[in-house]
C-alpha cells in the first residue's frame, strides 16, 4: 500500500500516519521528523531546514526530494510507504510521481484530513505548550495555515482528478478518526 496523508499542519497527520502505517504493516515518513531530526543532531540540512521552519515556510524542494527518495529507497518501504508531509507542492507530486514510476508502483491513495482552521490554530497552540515546539507560536502557525492553502490545496485537486482522494473528517477523538480513516481505505482497497 502506497498512500499519502494530507491535510493543513495540526489536522492530525502524524497521529494518524503511525496508527495507519501500522495497520498495513508499511513505514510513515515524515518529512516533519526528518527535519526536525536534522535539525536536533545540528546537520548542514538541519541548519539550512531551520531557518525555513522557523519562520514558518517551507523547506526548498530540492533539499526536501531528496530525502524523500532516500527514505522510499530504503528495504523497509519496499512492500509500501506512507508519506505525511510531502508532497506539499506541484512540483513535488512531479518528483513523487517518478520516484514511484521507476520502482515500477503506483499510489494507492491520498487522503486528506480535513479540520476548521480556527480549530487547527488551537490544536497547534496547546501542541506547543504540551511538546514545548519553539517553531508552534501563533504568528507561525497562522503563516503555516496560508502558506499550505496557497502552495498544497491545489494537490488536492490533481489528486482528486487522478480519482485518488479520499477526504476523511478529521474532527473528533484520535481513535474516531483511524476508524474512518481505515474505513475509507478499505474502500479504496477493495476497489
């Protein structure tokens, strides 16, 4: 299973990623953890992702592809991968669509998490407060909010029209949410 989960930051995608990857047995990559992780070891990339996180843009694509092929390469994602966090861009659905081309697979589905913004906002500020995340102040936040309506909303309809979307309220407690999430992909599975 070959899946991407969607959605504005704070509807849930990484919850949702573990429990979900888990349920089919396949890796969740997450750009998110994997700058997060760069940037707690100090790396280059994890300076240069910094800089872009904290100001609440997103990380150039060229660095953000490459350590999405090299995490879609690895044994592990081989039978399948769930990517949370990438593609956020059209450019990057280019990019995804001939790292999957040469493996010889296809996607299976992209499904999208959908939340009230003002809920998101106040997801992300107690999320800051519980996990003490520098880069979740409500000035970031309300930039991180524009800045994926403008640049991956519009995935959302390429997706739609390939007829892989799949929308799942995300709205509710976090085992509602994997109950429909699954639910959804059952469908899709068995079609």
């Amino acid at each position: 299973m070959r899946l991407i989960l969607m959605g504005p930051p704070g509807a849930g995608k990484g919850t949702q990623a573990k429990y979900v990857a888990d349920r089919f047995g396949i890796p969740a990559i997450s750009t998110g953890d994997i700058f997060r992780a760069n940037v707690s070891e100090g790396t280059e990339l994890g300076v240069e992702a910094k800089r872009y996180m904290d100001a609440g843009e997103y990380v150039p694509d060229e660095v953000t592809n490459l350590m999405v092929r090299n995490r879609i390469d690895e044994d592990d994602a081989h039978p399948g991968f769930l990517l949370d966090g990438y593609p956020r861009t059209l450019a990057q659905v280019d990019e995804l669509d001939g790292m999957i081309r040469h493996t010889g697979h296809q996607l299976d589905a992209v499904v999208v998490l959908t939340v009230n913004s003002e809920e998101l906002i106040a997801r992300l500020l107690q999320r800051a407060k519980t996990e003490g995340r520098a880069d979740d102040t409500e000035e970031v936040i309300r930039r991180r909010q524009e800045v994926y309506a403008e640049q991956t909303e519009p995935l959302i309809e390429v997706y739609r029209d390939r007829g892989l979307l799949v929308e799942v309220d995300g709205l509710g407690e976090i085992d509602e949410v994997t109950e429909r999430v699954l639910g959804s992909l059952a469908t899709v599975h068995q079609s």
